[in-house]
C-alpha cells in the first residue's frame, strides 16, 4: 500500500466570462489527493494522510477518497476551513493559479497529529506539494519522513508553488535535507528552474540521481521527459494531445510512476538502487499516456478501467 500525505484543495477553474464577470466550476483536487485518486484507479492500494476541513468541502474531500477507494483511517478532522484555489488558463490550457490557504485545515497539520505506528502493508510514502512547503504542516510532514521512511520507499514531489512559498531560502534548506531520504523524486522543469534557475533537466537529473534519489525524473511537457538512474539518462518523448488544460496531469504521471514500480516488484530501497536503466521506458512511457489523456480532459479528470488498460498496454 501507498502512503500519500499532504494538502487537499478545492480549485475553482475558470469556466467562462462575460464583460467583467467570470464563472468558476468548483472542483476537488490537490496534487497530493490527485496522486492518490490516480494510484486508486490503476487499482493500486492507497490510503491518505492530513488534515481535512469538517466544513462542506472537507465533508465532500471525504466523499470523493471513500468513493474512490482511498483508506481514510489516518485522516484527521478540524473545523478550521478548507484551502481553495483558483485557477485561471491560459492559452495553452496551463493553469495559473491564486491560492486562499490561509488558518485552512489542510496546512495546520502538526507534529502531534503524527500517527505512533503506521501500518505494516504501508510500503511507500509519497509527498510534497503545498502542505510541505508551509508550516506547521511542513515540519509534520518532514517528521512523518524522518520517522517512518528508513523502512519504505519514499517519494517527492516538490510541484513548487512559488506564489505560496514565504520563505524560499527555508525551502531550499529542507529540500535540501530530504534529498538523501528520497528514493523517488519527480519534479516538474518549472520546479527545476525554481530552484536552480537553469532549464538543463538532463543535468540535474543526473545530478539528484547521484546524490540521493535512486530514481529522479524530470518532466518537460511537450518535450516528455527525462529520467535518471546512478548517473545514466533516459528520454522519453511526449505523446502529441489536443490539450484542453494541464491540471492534474503531472499527478497523473506521479501515480502511474509509482504503479509502475510496484508492478514491476520494485517498491523496496534495495530493488530501487540496482534498477536497471533498461527498465526506465517501462516505468516513464505509462506516465506520459495516462497524464498525457489527463490533458485531454478538463480539470484532474484521471482514467479508469479499461481506458486505463489501453493507455498503459501502449
């Protein structure tokens, strides 16, 4: 089972406008939930972790994981209001967004809600996002790493949200000191740029893949990806969408990476540090497909079912 942990968030996305009037459709997201939504229906096991709203839209946060087949046991609940997010595109569907996260639920996760023991059937713990970039939930979800990752795989994904970082330096800092415990690590060539302000993904991947994670990938958009292992690259490129906008879909390609590896019989520290660069295609291709149809659609809309067995057959 996948351990996903962070911030949920209602994004309400752009959906029409008329004169100085704009129209939003409200819909459930946050890259963490999204994660976990997408590993749910690549029918891999996943339950979530961190602090949801009892409010409307925390009571609907809670309906969708049910729904979906996500193991809530390790929520916690709070009054506190659920954080939002409005997103406006552009012209090529990129989501620019405008958080309100403020005292919200998600963000006031804190050392004390850290469960004594997880789960025994809990192999992996994915994170990042928003929750780990702001405190206090930070910080919990840096002690949840600390305390529970020497024995299970470990993922990140930065999904950098400048806008919403208050200290980058501190940001930095903890990047940096999570980087030899993470064992995969996918971020974004936005994310690279932000924090190292170069667009050379190969040479940073193969940089992280050195000193720390076992497998690093970069993702580029229409230019695909990149991957490392112990120094090696492998690029894959993108499939060709009509795309309708790009919320969810680096989601999507963190879900399908880490079904991938359990697939494949890889979910362990000693399995992913022999990984055969031979091996990368297998785990990268699927990604790019199933974020790929993501695009196609409006909003994290991820599928499903046989849809689902077309894309990763390809």
């Amino acid at each position: 089972m996948i351990l996903v942990t962070g911030e949920t968030i209602v994004d309400f996305i752009e959906s029409g406008r008329s004169g100085d009037s704009r129209t939003y459709e409200a819909v459930i997201g946050g890259s963490p939930l999204n994660v976990a939504t997408a590993l749910a229906r690549l029918g891999r096991p996943v339950a979530f972790f961190g602090a949801i709203s009892t409010d409307r839209f925390g009571r609907d946060v809670i309906d969708r994981l049910v729904r979906e087949g996500v193991d809530i046991a390790l929520v916690r609940r709070t009054d506190r209001p659920a954080p939002l997010a409005f997103a406006s595109l552009d012209d090529e569907g990129v989501a620019q967004y405008t958080f309100t996260l403020a005292g919200s639920a998600d963000l006031s996760l804190s050392i004390d809600d850290l469960p004594e023991t997880l789960p025994a059937t809990i192999d992996c713990i994915h994170f990042g996002s928003v929750a780990a970039a702001i405190e206090p939930s930070a910080s919990a979800i840096t002690t949840l790493v600390e305390r529970f990752g020497d024995a299970r795989v470990v993922s990140f994904d930065p999904n950098v949200r400048a806008a919403v970082i208050p200290d980058r330096a501190a940001w930095l800092a903890r990047f940096d000191a999570l980087l030899p415990r993470v064992d995969v690590l996918k971020a974004s060539a936005e994310d690279v740029a932000w924090i190292f302000g170069t667009d050379d993904i190969e040479a940073v991947a193969r940089t992280w893949s050195r000193i720390g994670p076992k497998l690093a990938v970069v993702t580029a958009g229409a230019e695909g990806a990149v991957a490392a292992v112990r120094g090696e690259i492998v690029r894959m490129p993108a499939v060709q969408v009509d795309c309708i906008d790009t919320i969810g879909a680096g989601d999507a390609f963190q879900g399908t990476l880490l079904e991938g590896i359990a697939f494949h019989g890889l979910m362990s520290k000693s399995a992913l540090a022999e990984l055969d660069p031979a091996l990368l295609p297998s785990l990268i291709g699927p990604a790019i497909a199933v974020s790929g149809r993501v695009c196609e659609r409006r909003g994290a809309d991820f599928p499903r079912g046989s849809e689902i067995a077309e894309l990763l057959s390809k």
